[in-house]
C-alpha cells in the first residue's frame, strides 16, 4: 500500500507538457526471438489523425450538433491554461477549420494563432 502523495495533482500520463513522468526504457521487456527479433519500435505508419473526426464533423453532425459539441468542449476547456486551449484547438482546427473556428471563439482565442499552431507539427507545437 502507497502511503505517499502518488504525485500528488501532477499528471500520471505521457506525454504531457508539465516534466511529468516518462517511460522508463531500462524497464521495457526484453526483445525475444520469433523469426527475427520481436521488440518495440516507434509508429510510423503514415495514418492521419485527423480525416476521421473530420468526416464525423462535416459529414454526420448536423449544424446543431456541432454548435453543441463546441459550447460543450468551450464549457470543459474553459478553465484550462491558456496554452493547453491554443494546442487544443489548433487540434480541432486539424480535424476541420470550422471546428476549431468555433472553439476559438468559445474560448475568446486568436484565431490566427490557432491556426498558427495547427500547420505545425506536433513535435514544434
């Protein structure tokens, strides 16, 4: 049994933009044979994150539905820092430019700082 603060209110996930906590390699499972050598690798599929939620968006939600996606993220993310809102949103600006148009003016964004963000790469965001 624990009887720490366990991190207390710090993030327990990664990654995260807070120095939380980080995979620890020396921990990871050692690599076994099956016809060659089983190990773990970074992804690099080239899937695109952001063509279904996209779709989902234009293609499925109506005008309401969309209004009220947006008024319930603005509700959510409203008391988050002001950086976590831009990275966010420059997400959702990914997924469709109306989308992230509409949670920027939720949260009283710079639009142009949003989309700013959102033709970076995640690793420059």
């Amino acid at each position: 049994m624990r009887t720490d603060p366990n991190g207390g209110g710090s993030p327990n996930y990664w990654p995260n933009s807070f120095d939380g906590p980080e995979p620890d390699i020396s921990a990871r499972e050692p690599a076994i044979d099956i016809s060659g050598k089983a190990d773990r690798f970074n992804y690099t599929y080239p899937n695109d994150d952001f063509v279904q939620p996209g779709n989902l968006y234009r293609d499925v939600m109506t005008d309401q539905d969309r209004e009220n996606l947006a008024g319930n993220i603005t509700g959510h993310l409203g008391g988050a820092q002001k950086r976590i809102q831009l990275r966010q949103t420059a997400l959702f600006f990914k997924a469709d430019p109306d989308y992230g148009r509409r949670v920027a003016k939720g949260l009283k964004l710079d639009i142009k700082e949003v989309e700013t963000l959102a033709n970076m790469t995640h690793d420059e965001r």
